[in-house]
C-alpha cells in the first residue's frame, strides 16, 4: 500500500511540474494513436459502408474477417507488421522500423477492423428504404453515401471511440514496432511498463493516471456530442 | 394503352419488365401517363404496385423501353432529378423539417434561398408551416407524413409517384390528408402515379385507375369503368364483386338476355362477350336489394332466399344468401336490425337487370387491359 501512496504523491509532483518524460510519452501517443485512427476512419468508414450497402461475392466473407479482426491480438500484428518494416523485409526501404511511421501503420491495423466492423452496424441499423428516399430525392452515389453516413453519425461516433479506445491502451505491437526509444517511440504504455520494471512506481502511476485522463477527455468529448440535446 | 407513344406523354413504357431473383415480377406491355393526370395503381398485396412504381420511378432495375416526357432515360440520376417519390414511411433524415424540405432541392441545384422560400410555402400549404423547426425524428406519423408530401411537392417534379402513403396512417389522419393532397394535387395539375389497394382512394383520387394482378395491368380505365365493368374475375373480386356464377345464355333478345343459373332464369341487359352462350355472370353486392316480402321494388329478378352467414366487415354487414345460387349483399347495420337479418331466416332477394356485368368464363390473354 506504500508504494501506492508513494507513487500516486510522486504522480501528482511530476504532473504539477510537467515532468518532461511525462510530457513526450503522453504527446507521442496522441499522436500515434490520434493519427491511427483518423487514418483507420477514413479508410473504415467508406469500406464500412460499401460492406453494409453492397452486394458482391464473398461480401460474408469479408464480414466473418473483419469480425475476426475485432479480436486481433496486438502483439500478433506488431510481430506481422516488424516482419514487414524491418530492414530485410518488404516495406524495409521505407525505414520505418523504430520509427512513430511503424507504430501508426500497426495502430491502424489494430484499429481498421473496429472502424469498419461498427460502421457496418451503424449503416446497417438505418432503415433500408432511407437508401432508396435519398436516392429518390436526386442524389448522385456519391451525395448518397455522404447523407448516409451524416445519418449513421451517433453509431460512427461510437466507432470512432471504440478505434481510439483500442489503439490508446494497446502496448505489445508498439513495443515491437516501436522500439520503445525514450524521447521518440516511448508512448504512456510502454512508458508504464519501462517505469514499472525499474521499480519507478510513482512515475508509472503518473504516466498511467494520464493514460486514464486522456482516455476520459476523448470519450468525455464524444460522447458529449452524441447526446447533446436537441432542440424541440 | 393501346395507342402509339405520344410525344406528349409524361412517362411511357414499352414492354417494360421487372425481375426478382431472376423470376419476372412485373410485366407491362404498355403504359404512358398523360401530362396532369394521376394514374392510380391498385391491386391485392404482392401484385406489384410498388415494384412497378419502383421501376418507373428509376429506382429499381427494369427491362424494356422507358421515356420520360419523351425521352428515353441516359442517365438516372439527372431523371431522378425531375421527378419526387412519397413512400409510405416518411423516410425523413434526422434534421430539421425544414432541412429536410430543403435537401431535395438543394441536391437539384437550387439556390439555399429560394430552396428555403419554397420549403415554407409547402409547409405551409400541408398545414405544419409552424413546425418547420422542429426535428423531424421527434413529429408524429401524420405531421411526418406531411412533411414528406412538402418535401415531395417542393420539387415542383414532372411526375410525382405516391406508394400508399396513406395507408399507415390513422383514420382521421388519412382522411385529412388524403384531403390535402387531393387538394394539390388538383390545384398544380401534377403528373402523379398513386399506389394504393383502398377502392375508395383510388376513387377519390385517380383519373384513371390501373388493376394490376400477378404483376399485370389487368384492366385500365376510368375509376367508374373499372368498378362497374371488371375485365376479369379476379379483377371483380378485387374491387369489390363477391358474386360470379357461371351461367347459361338461354335467349338473347334486342333488349334483354336471358341466363339460366342452376336451374334459375336471371334477366339482364348486358349482352354475352363475344356472343359466349357459357359466360360469367357478375353482380355487385351493393346492387342486391334484400327485403322481407314479395310486394314491394321493380327489380326484374326477384328470388325466395336463405340466409346462410352474416358478417360484419367494417361499416357495413356482408350477408351471405342462397337463392338456389349463392349471392352476396352488403346491408347497412340499420337494415339488418329492421329486417331481422339472421342465419336461417328466410328473405327476398332481388336485383335490377341493369345492374349484373357479362364476362367470358375463360380469361383472354394478357393484352385485355383497355384504354376506356
């Protein structure tokens, strides 16, 4: 209980004195993980989409997939994605092993099926004559898709938390990946885990309590805007 | 039908055909609306009313030629774009009334101005001016349903398709609405296709009524020459004849033909189709006269009959008689209180020459719908 009073005292110090460590491992993973996910939205919304609405051979498929990938341990895909950006491998020219690029790449891996697959709910829970109405109203397939997904956009929300809410907290494909170097590649998971093993509790509690607090801020701030009231 | 495609004409369609899963579901030879006029699609569930509105509409996939005001469809979404659809859900997005009168508009190029101005005259002319900002998710079904008419009409479209978007309304709702749009309708001379199986909107609404059955237009015509004259047995039974027995002509004379029906002698003056001595005999329900003596009415075919099963059906009361034949008369519930009516009572039954339709006992082929 000790080193649990030591290291929350230790935690409040160095959040009071913006502890630089502190400071680099929390910005490093809104970054990675923020990017991760901006980049798994724009990929997975529109692929969500065309898998909800579409109709072609394997669509089932493809659906069992990316309902397997929601189940995706991280560490396997940072062992997939390490092959691939080590040196030797086929994406070694691009030199991103060790770099915040690998960690994006295997955030986004980890994300995509989470985006998609709640996409595909979202889209799939909209009444499906809407499709046709919109259609009727004049417009293109493009327009179409965009009022659809405005409607869908509560459930994306969700998805969009759900991708982030995975990626944040994920620590096995970062560490391979990543490298975990301090000042660059050190993000607050594999921070807490550095910290815990050399028995610095009070710096792993302050990483982990703005682990926590960022988690809250983003969650606090969508979930803000998929319940606002609406005017009557 | 029957004539040549007019250049006039808002939508014709020639041979046009939709399937389902490979198996054909609708299938229409011929079929061209006039410019105003509303052509009201009416046939029992599953006959493919909507699958055919559908299809002109450009929404699902057709077979066969398609002009709209002349011209065969390029591409669907520029004829879309002419065009508005009312469904019977009112399908509106979670946004305002007024953006969603505004969307449709906005999506055919209008400025968000004049998208605006025309939004509130159509509100206003559905009556729900006032709720221009609320949300649409939170409107009840009729206010919603008058929000998707607005919507509909501030596209000011060549042609409007309506599919049943009244049937999941209340009564005084519906009636209410069905009002309105009648109202509009008549007022801005729009070109619209009505899908409905209620005879009574039909009616109300439609300058010409098409029965549609097994996804063919059995019979099409003015709402009045279909009712009274059905092309069809199941045409007949559908709006609304429950008496079709098979009869024997036994004279046919200037005036009247005379018909043995199980050893009966019935009186008409309609003549035998194509001189068939083996024809259908048709009679109305509404045209049977029941009473509980011999002396009173002028009908020319008066029979002693039993009463084999009353029936409440809505407004009025479906009695089944047996006259040596069976027939069917709908009695208001008054009449059936002062007469007595009840199972096993014995009564009059009697009906006018005039009234009784002749059909030949075996249906033509497809090509029966005609241009009355």
């Amino acid at each position: 209980m000790d080193l649990i009073a030591q290291g929350l005292v230790e935690a409040v110090h160095r959040l009071a004195t913006l502890d630089p460590e502190v400071l680099d491992a929390a910005s490093a993973s809104l970054q990675v993980s923020g990017i991760a996910v901006l980049l798994s939205l724009a990929v997975g919304m529109p692929a969500g989409i065309a898998l909800a609405l579409g109709a072609f051979p394997g669509r089932r498929l493809v659906l069992a997939l990316v309902n397997t990938g929601l189940g995706l341990p991280p560490v396997v895909v940072g062992l997939v994605v390490g092959v691939l950006v080590w040196r030797s491998g086929p994406l070694g020219s691009l030199d991103l092993f060790c770099t915040r690029g690998a960690m994006i790449l295997a955030q986004f891996v980890i994300a995509l099926p989470e985006v998609v697959g709640l996409t595909v709910v979202a889209v799939q829970a909209l009444d499906p004559l809407l499709r046709l109405q919109i259609a009727a109203l004049g417009a293109s397939r493009a327009q179409s898709l965009s009022i659809l997904a405005s409607e869908a956009r509560l459930p994306l929300l969700t998805a969009a938390m759900a991708g982030f809410g995975a990626v944040v907290s994920e620590i096995g494909a970062s560490l391979l990946v990543g490298c975990n170097i301090k000042g660059d590649t050190r993000i607050l998971t594999t921070a807490i885990v550095t910290e815990a093993d050399r028995g610095e509790f009070g710096a792993a509690f302050a990483l982990a309590a703005i682990l926590l607090a960022l988690i809250f801020a983003v969650n606090l701030t969508v979930t803000w805007v998929q319940q606002r009231p609406r005017p009557l | 039908m029957g004539t040549a495609t007019t250049a006039a004409a808002v939508i014709s369609a020639r041979e046009l055909v939709v399937r389902r899963g490979g198996r054909v579901v609708v299938r229409v030879p011929e079929l061209e609306l006039a410019p105003g006029e509303t052509l009201v699609l009416l046939g029992p569930n599953g006959a493919g009313k909507s699958t055919l509105l559908l299809a002109l509409a450009l929404l699902i996939p057709s077979e066969g030629e398609l002009r709209v005001e002349g011209e065969p469809v390029r591409d669907k979404v520029a004829t879309r774009r002419r065009m508005a659809v009312v469904l019977q859900r009112p399908l509106l997005l979670d946004r305002s009334v007024l953006e969603n009168v505004v969307l449709g508009q906005m999506l055919r190029g209008a400025s968000h101005k004049t998208a605006e101005d025309r939004a509130h005259t159509w509100l206003g002319r559905f009556g729900i001016a006032q709720l221009s900002r609320r949300q649409a998710r939170t409107l009840s079904g009729g206010e919603a349903q008058r929000v998707s008419l607005a919507r509909a009409f501030a596209l000011e479209p060549s042609v409007l398709f309506l599919d049943e978007p009244f049937a999941a309304l209340d009564a005084p709702s519906r009636e209410a609405i069905l009002a309105d749009t009648a109202g509009v309708l008549a007022d801005t001379r729009t070109t619209a296709v009505l899908v409905t199986h209620d005879r009574d909107e039909a009616a109300s609404l439609g300058d010409r009524v098409a029965v549609l059955i097994d996804g063919e237009v059995r019979q099409i015509g003015a709402p009045e020459a279909v009712f009274s004259a059905p092309a069809d047995p199941q045409v007949a039974l559908f709006v609304g004849v429950e008496t079709i027995l098979p009869a024997h002509v036994t004279e046919v004379s200037d005036e009247m033909t005379r018909l043995d029906v199980g050893g009966l002698t019935i009186e008409v003056t309609d003549v035998p189709p194509q001189g068939d001595r083996f024809p259908l005999l048709l009679i109305a329900p509404t045209d049977v006269v029941v009473s509980r003596d011999d002396a009173s009415g002028s009908a020319r075919n008066r029979f002693s009959a039993n009463v084999v099963r009353v029936e409440n059906i809505g407004r009025v009361v479906r009695v089944v008689l047996d006259c040596g034949f069976p027939l069917v008369a709908h009695l208001t519930r008054a009449s059936v209180r002062e007469l007595g009516i009840a199972k096993g009572v014995a009564v009059v039954a009697s009906f006018k020459a005039t009234s009784p339709h002749l059909l030949p006992r075996r249906r033509p082929g497809v090509s029966t719908s005609t241009r009355v």
